[in-house]
C-alpha cells in the first residue's frame, strides 16, 4: 500500500502569471494555496475547492473549475472514496480537453489511474499512466512527468518489483527535485522509504525515512508523514523493536484519523494488534484487530483484510477459542485464494500489455538505439511518436511545413483573427528549371533548402513558412496591424533572397515573384486567399519578375 501521487501546487502557481483577469490570477492563487491541503488538511481541502468550483462555474472559468474538480477528486481518492473520485476526475478531464490545458489533462488521467490501481486493473492503470506521463511530456510539465513516474513504481512493486520500483523512484525524485515540486519529490521518497521495507532492507528504510521526515513536516504534508511512519513502525516491527512500533505506530493512528485517511488508519490498527500480538498480549490486540478487518471490509481493503483474518485466527486459537479461529483461518485462505486467482488475472493482462509495450520498444530501438528500461523505453515511444507527426506536417526536403499542416494552421489562423488581419504570400523562384538542369538536382535540392533558411529566418516567430512543392513556397503572417504590412514583408524577403546563394564551389544569384492576398479584404476563406495570392504572384511573373505584388494592387 505505497504512497500514490496526486499533487501538484507548482503546476498552479506557474499558471499565475498566465492569467488573462483580475479575477482568474484570484482563482488561481487560491487553488495554488489548496492543492498542498489535499495531503495535509483534506476536510479543509474539500470545502475550500468546492468553494472555489461552484465560483468558477459561476464565472463560467473552465481552467479553474477542472482545477478545483481535479484537487476534490484527490481528497475523495485519499479518503477511500473511489467511486466518487473516479467520477470528478473525469469531470476535471473533460474540463481539461474543454480549454486545452495539458498539464490539468495530464493530472486528471493520473487520478484516474490512481483510482485503476484501487481496482487492482494493472494494465489500465499502467496505459493511464504512460497516457499521462505523455501529456506531462508534451506540455513541458516536469511536476507532471515525476508523479508519473512515481506511480509507475507504484505498480511495480504491486506486481512484486521492488527493486525496480525503487529504481523508478528514485528516477522520479530526481525529476521533482528538478522541477522545483516538494510535493512530488515528497511522494518519491515516501515511496523510496517504502521500496527499501518491501526489499527488507529495513535499517536503510529508517535511516531514509528519518532523513526526509523533517522536511515533509515543514512542509504541512501531513498524509505523507502518515505513509512515511506507518511503514516506519512495520519497519521496527520486523528488526524486533516492539515498544518503538507501538508508540510510532499509535502516535500516526491518531494523526491519519485526524486528517481522515481511512486506508493507512485501517493498515495502523493491524500494525498496533501485531505488535501486541508479537508481545504476547492478546487481550490488546483482539480489539484493534477486529477494529482494522471491519474497516477493511467496509472500504475493501483486501490486503489488510486477509492479514486482519490470519491474525484473528493466532488470537482466537491462542485464546481456545477453536471454532471462531478456523472460522478466520478459513476466511483467510478463501480470500487468499481469491486475491490469488485476480492477481493472475490482471497480470496476465498485464504482461500482455507489457508484451505490447515491449514490441512498441523494440520498433523504436531499431531507429533510436534505446535501453530496455522502462523510462527509456518512454522517452523512446515519445520521440518516435513526434518524429511521426513532424514528418506528416514537415516537407522532408526543407524541414518546412507542408501543404497540410500550412492549410490546417491557415484556417485555424483566419478563425481566430478576430479583428485583425492575415496574410497570404505565395513565392515562386524564377527560372529553377535553368538552375536545376544546369547544376544538377542536388544543386537544385541544396538552394532549395537555403532558400528555405532564409524565409523562415525573414519572418517573426509566430509567422509560419511552408513549401508546397517544387520551388513554390508559401508565407502565413498572422496578426497584422495593417495590409502594407504584408507588402513590406514580402519585400524583407525578397531582400533575402538577392543575397547570392553558395552552391559546392559556385555562387549563384537566383530572384523570386511573391503575391500577396490579406484577410478580410482580399477575402475570407483560406481557398480565396491562395487562389488570389496566386494571381497576384502570376502577375509579376509576367511583369517581368523579381518582385512583390497584392492582389489589392490590380484595379480590376
């Protein structure tokens, strides 16, 4: 039962400055101060987020309402409610996909795998995971990136790789140390300390855990202190240092039922009735046993619950009391066999989407030379994935946008225009037949990828550049104050061009004719303006060339 990670309060504080009013930077400073009362004070995070969701909807604030629906899906997730979290994490995704925000999208997919994990679903959990670890990675998001790595580790040590799980930690740690989150570099290691416990190295889980502890308390982070010591007093339990185990382990029962974390509460009080049961006080334990199966039962919390079953049957037969301790003896090994038989189960399908993922990795090694690691492995399947989607918008030639990628940036441009105005520049080099026959075809690729260079180094960052074909190029200019502004581009480039290009040992001097069509009032759509940029470009063509003209120019 190790420490999933949910939070993210850098993520919120970065989007402060972003804010487009008054009253969405209140939103979000008032979400920034929430998120880390999510593992601190979860009573006070549900009321103030609802708070700040109802508003948000009010105000008709997307962002800020998927933010507040996300952080009350995490109070509900840390207070076993899973269903209901399940539930807003969905509504904070379609939040997230609503306004486009990758980092909420990325966050909410990572609840929902959180909530897959409570199903023991491995295979989904881990496609949620990757799935959010690719939205973190697209987005920039180093916060969002370590929490999934993080709950990766997770669910390698549920399938019983403890050692790769504290590899994969530790990589997360690392991760949020970079991206400046205390709350996720928290979580990894909370969930290193825990690693350690699995793999029985139990002095090194408490030489950890004692490290960290103070930092996590200034921090507020009060459920992660809860996990940290629970595993700290089954730490202690297992090396024989009983009296240290009660008192940790009764001292952190009080504080994670005080900020309402029923799993660790329900995990402390098995822990107190093994301690008493290892001490031989049997009339201790039986209460506080009975106490963690009954909210086992009630919040299915099977891995206590078959432990709970197997302790009450040592107290019952301890007692002579021979008829309830095989009652319990039996409830244990049913629902063991239980747990056994899903366990096969899920990770069979989970080996089935690892064998999946395995194949993926392979095709990607055989271009990109990746490790067999599974962050490698990651980072593998991204890349390849870009490099498939760039080479489906670029021209291969130039590096450039293509025709498609120009047309869908074209229209998506004329539809958010507004009140301003764009522009369409068509270019077309002069006389690249005589060029290429003359030099040769990689001569003519060569100019073609300069030409290239310069156009795109000619023009703002926002503006985009495109090669349709051939020696034809196309120049998208959003945002523009006024249409000559269009005219004095298309001159800049020109300008560019004039320079004499080096091609092998030979310098070469090549001219270009560029039309120009500028919305609104060369026309609306994307087909009207190249259809009429094209005119005006044919026109110079036949004024003799090496010029710029707008359709605009023609009195017709």
């Amino acid at each position: 039962m190790q420490e999933l990670c949910d939070g993210s309060s850098p993520s919120l504080l970065d989007m402060v400055s972003a804010s487009p009013s008054p009253r969405a930077s209140a939103f979000q400073v008032r979400l920034a101060e929430i998120d880390p009362l999510v593992v601190s004070d979860a009573p006070l995070a549900a009321q103030l987020a609802a708070e700040v969701a109802q508003e948000a909807r009010g105000a008709g604030d997307s962002w800020a309402e998927g933010q507040a629906l996300c952080l009350q899906a995490g109070v509900l997730y840390f207070q076993a409610n899973h269903e209901a979290a399940e539930a807003t994490y969905w509504s904070a995704h379609r939040l997230a996909q609503r306004t486009g925000d990758r980092k909420l999208e990325a966050r909410a997919v990572n609840g929902l795998g959180l909530v897959a994990h409570q199903r023991a679903d491995y295979a989904g959990e881990l496609e949620l995971y990757l799935q959010s670890l690719h939205l973190a990675q697209a987005a920039d998001d180093e916060v969002g990136q370590g929490r999934a790595l993080s709950n990766i580790g997770v669910l390698r040590a549920k399938l019983g790789d403890h050692a790769e799980a504290l590899r994969v930690h530790q990589e997360a740690a690392e991760v949020a140390e970079r991206g400046g989150d205390p709350t996720s570099l928290s979580s990894a290691r909370v969930n290193i300390v825990v690693d350690y416990h699995m793999l029985g190295n139990h002095t090194t889980a408490l030489a950890v855990a004692e490290h960290h502890l103070p930092e996590i308390r200034r921090a507020g982070l009060r459920q992660h202190e809860v996990v940290l010591r629970s595993f700290c007093a089954r730490s202690l339990l297992e090396l024989e240092r009983t009296e240290e185990a009660l008192m940790l382990a009764g001292e952190t029962l009080t504080l994670a039922e005080e900020i309402g974390e029923r799993n660790y509460a329900c995990s402390l009080l098995l822990t107190l009735g093994r301690v008493h049961l290892r001490q031989g006080h049997g009339t201790l334990a039986l209460p506080l046993v009975q106490r963690a199966l009954a909210l086992a039962t009630e919040f299915h919390i099977k891995t206590v619950e078959v432990e709970a079953h197997a302790a009450l049957a040592d107290l019952y037969e301890a007692q002579g009391e021979g008829m309830l301790a095989l009652q319990h003896l039996r409830a244990h090994h049913e629902l063991e066999r239980l747990i056994h038989t899903e366990n096969v189960d899920r990770k069979t399908r989970m080996l089935t989407a690892q064998f999946q993922m395995e194949t993926l990795k392979r095709e990607a090694e055989m271009q990109r030379l990746r490790s067999e690691r599974l962050s490698q492995d990651n980072s593998a399947l991204r890349q390849d994935r870009e490099l498939l989607a760039h080479r489906a918008a670029h021209d291969t030639l130039t590096g450039l946008a293509n025709r498609a990628h120009f047309q869908a940036e074209a229209e998506q441009a004329l539809r958010e225009r507004g009140d301003g105005q764009v522009a369409v520049l068509f270019i077309d080099l002069d006389r690249f037949k005589v060029i290429n026959d003359t030099l040769g075809h990689d001569a003519g690729d060569e100019l073609l990828r300069q030409m290239a260079s310069r156009l795109k180094t000619s023009v703002r960052r926002d503006d985009l550049v495109a090669r349709l074909g051939g020696d034809e190029f196309t120049v998208l200019l959003r945002h523009l104050r006024s249409a000559p502004d269009a005219g004095r581009v298309g001159r800049k480039l020109l300008e560019a061009l004039a320079v004499p290009f080096t091609l092998g040992n030979r310098e070469v001097e090549v001219t270009a004719s560029i039309g120009i069509a500028v919305a609104p009032g060369d026309g609306e759509s994307l087909e009207t303006l190249q259809q009429r940029a094209d005119e005006a470009m044919y026109r110079v063509k036949h004024g003799g060339k090496n010029g710029v003209g707008a359709f605009s120019d023609d009195p017709s």
